[in-house]
C-alpha cells in the first residue's frame, strides 16, 4: 500500500528565497514534490493546516558550542554531537556545524575524529565541523582560554589539510595574527572555509586575506576592532567587500539593533540579490535546556537575562535561538521576515555549498521542514527522522 500524499496549508511557505502566500505543500514518499495554490485536499491526502504558521526548510546554523547542558569542548565524542543536534533540532536547527572553542590540539584531533564517526554513523543534523581558534589573536581572545591560543605551526596545518580530506565540511575561525598567507592558500585550495575572527588586523590586511581565500566573517563586530572612520577593520572588509559573508549574532545583546540594521544595509546593498549575511546562534551549553550556569574549561559561565558571562562579565556565547534572533531582526530592526528567513536558511547553505544561488526547496526531506509560530516564538520539526 503505497503512503499517502501529505499537504500542508493555511500559511506563509518560505521557499528559500520568499515567503509564498496562499500556497500549498505537498509531499508525497517523505519529499517535497510541489508548491501550488491553494486547494482543498483530495480524499486520499493528509492534509495539515498551518493556521498562519509558517512553513519553511529548517536552519542551519554554522556555529553551536554546545546545547542540551553540554559543550563539545567537555564532551568531544560522537554521543556528545548526537546530544548537542538534537536540542538544536529542537529549536528549529535541522543541521549544525558544531564548534569546539579553542582547545589543545589532541581535543581538536579528537573532535575532528568523532566528527568523521557522527558523519558516518548518518547522526542527524551533523554537516560538518567548525574549529573556532585556536589561531587567534590575544587581543581579542573574548571567552577563549589565553593559553591555548598559538600561531598556527606546520603540524597544525597538516591537520586542518587531513581533516578537509576526512570531513564534508570544514570551518575554521583565524586571525591574521597567527596564521600566514601561505597558509590561508593551502587551506583553501584543500576546501575548508575560512573566516576571520577574534583579530585586531586592519582593513587592509583583511582584504589581503579575502583575496588569498578567506571567505566568512565571524560574528560581525564581536571580538575584532571596532568600525572606525579612520581605521575600519576586518568590520570595513565585510560590509564593503562583496565577495565576503558575514555571520551575525542577532540577540539584540552582542549587536546593537541600529548596527545590525546598518550591517544589513551595507550587505544587502552591494552583495548578491539575497544578500551575504548568515545568522549565527553561537549557542552555549544551556540551549534548549534550563540551566543556570555551566563551566567552559574550568572557568563558569553564568546565564543571566539573555547573556551568558564569564565573572567579570566578559560576554561568553550567545543565549540565543534563531527563531527569536528572526523576532529581534523584525521587531527591533524594519528587516523582512523573508529577509531574516534567507540568513537563517538560505545564505548558510550557499557558505558551505549546499545550496546554489537558483536553489529550490523541490526534493527536500519532509524532516528538513520546520513549522515557525507565526509571532516568531518558536520553531520545531514538522516530523521526525525515521533511522
């Protein structure tokens, strides 16, 4: 008996590039076949009415420390991504790129390893991996450990290059403090992702990087000097260089609203039609969970009003999901929600590859689909991934 066609209905669908009214749904075998008008169902098909939810592939969001009260620093094994997936898809994430923090370099080898066994154990929701430092700048370290912070050396680059050949995806954050040009070529050309982060380099230096292979910012203006008219740093290089993505941490709390806006001007003015900004939820140990506080290689981190902080209140990871940073992004900055909606679906995947700039959502999984509350308060799965 074959499984009967299941249509969704009664809201907006966001097709990856707009939000598409009084349209259906229909998926037939698990996958997505067609988006038409509106109808009444047929006698053989499950019909779902939205009743005003929105209806829209899943995010991916390319940086997550941790969730479900771990971090991947603490639990570096492929149990420990399960678990982390799992509470992201919970909030609406259907794929990650979990991030381990800067670390030593046997965790990292040991993330990279349990990585590659997530990968091919088919655990859902994991796409790759994202290493944030260690190979960042002192100046800017923010809630990384100090100590573990170092110049990329020759064995360290072996590794990223093996890791880029065992991985499908691999981001890596740097500075031009600690890593070379010669480096940056070396990486790119192996096909990891390179994005500047936790640096002090300057405008010029930045776009030197760009054209050596870099192509992510991380966290726009968080842990990189400030936008200066005089001098505007690796912030001037993303909002004017059109080749370079910007990932942004829309909690209202790492980012002014009036400079998100302004971000979102500049991005959207002089990159693609869809614009080069992705949303980040650079998400700690307490997402999807309710806890207080945690500790990041022995030091706490408290989670107090929507922040997480080390004790000297140093900002440490966001306590942030994306569905309320697509609320702060309509509510607190004029942005359109399917604006908001390509940050958070569309531009990750075309960072990483997954999506083409004429993507089309025809042919995606129905466990790829997130039903979005229509006041923007939460997001889940519209079904679960049979395994």
């Amino acid at each position: 008996m074959s499984r009967p066609s299941t249509v969704y209905g009664g809201g907006p669908i966001f097709d990856g590039h707009s939000l598409q009214q009084g349209m259906s749904a229909r998926f037939e075998a698990g996958r997505l076949v067609s988006l038409v008008p509106h109808r009444p169902p047929a006698a053989d098909e499950t019909y779902v009415d939205l009743a005003g939810d929105i209806l829209s592939p899943g995010y991916l969001d390319l940086q997550v420390n941790g969730g479900d009260g771990i971090m991947l620093n603490a639990e570096p094994n492929c149990a420990g991504l399960d678990r982390i997936a799992r509470a992201h898809r919970r909030l609406g994430a259907v794929q990650i790129l979990p991030t381990l923090i800067t670390d030593t370099p046997q965790k990292t080898a040991q993330v990279i390893a349990a990585t590659q066994q997530a990968i091919t154990a088919g655990v859902p929701g994991i796409v790759g991996l994202h290493l944030e430092g260690p190979h960042l700048a002192q100046s800017r370290k923010g809630a990384h450990d100090a100590a573990l912070i170092r110049a990329m050396t020759p064995a360290d680059l072996d590794m990223l290059l093996a890791a880029a050949e065992a991985l499908p995806v691999l981001m890596v954050t740097l500075a031009p403090e600690s890593v070379n040009l010669d480096q940056i070529r070396a990486l790119r050309q192996a096909g990891v992702i390179l994005s500047l982060g936790h640096t002090d380099a300057p405008y010029e230096q930045a776009m030197d990087y760009a054209e050596a292979g870099v192509t992510c910012v991380t966290h726009l203006f968080n842990a990189m000097s400030p936008l200066g008219h005089r001098a505007p740093g690796v912030p001037g290089a993303a909002l004017t260089n059109s080749q370079l993505f910007a990932g942004l941490i829309a909690d209202g709390i790492h980012v002014h609203p009036a400079a998100l806006r302004t971000a979102w001007a500049a991005k959207m003015g002089n990159a693609s039609p869809e614009g080069k900004i992705y949303l980040v939820s650079d998400a700690m140990a307490p997402a999807g969970s309710d806890l207080t506080s945690f500790q990041l290689e022995g030091r706490q981190i408290l989670r107090q009003n929507g922040r997480l902080t080390l004790a000297d209140g140093t900002l440490a990871g966001a306590d942030l999901d994306l569905t309320t940073a697509l609320r702060i992004l309509v509510s607190h900055c004029d942005i359109a929600l399917q604006d908001a909606l390509t940050a958070a679906v569309t531009t990750p995947r075309q960072v990483i590859g997954q999506w083409a700039q004429d993507c089309t959502v025809i042919g995606l999984a129905e466990h790829d689909f997130i039903r979005i509350q229509s006041d923007l308060s939460t997001a889940q799965p519209i079904c679960e991934i049979s395994r």
